[in-house]
C-alpha cells in the first residue's frame, strides 16, 4: 500500500511542479516587460516635460549624528 501511495503522490508532485515552473518563468518575463515599460514610459515623460532622467533616491543608509 505505501509503495501505491507514494507512486499517487508522485503522479501529482511531479506535474504540479513542472506547472508551477513554468508559471513562474512566465510570470518573471512578465515582470520584465512591466518594468522596461516603466523605464520607457518614465524616459518619454520626462522627455516631454523637458527635464532629464530620473535620479534614484538617496540611499537609506543610517546618517552618524
């Protein structure tokens, strides 16, 4: 009976990894093209406004007082 069970547990693991494989890689592409269209977007908006690009925000590391 386990070796019946684990080979039921394989037969779902194992589709149910490759799924959330191939989910993932998808959804990292799309975060790609999302940001590329934000840095598009950004640099025609600031073309438009006639400023330069962006500058990143200071960093937070901790000041000395």
């Amino acid at each position: 009976e386990a070796l019946f069970a684990t080979a039921i547990g394989l037969a779902a693991a194992i589709p149910a990894y490759i799924a959330y494989n191939a989910f993932s890689i998808e959804a990292g592409k799309f975060a790609a093209r999302l940001e590329s269209f934000a840095d598009d977007l950004q640099a025609a908006i600031a073309r438009r406004l006639g400023t330069g690009p962006a500058t990143p925000p200071p960093s937070s590391t901790p000041r000395e007082l």
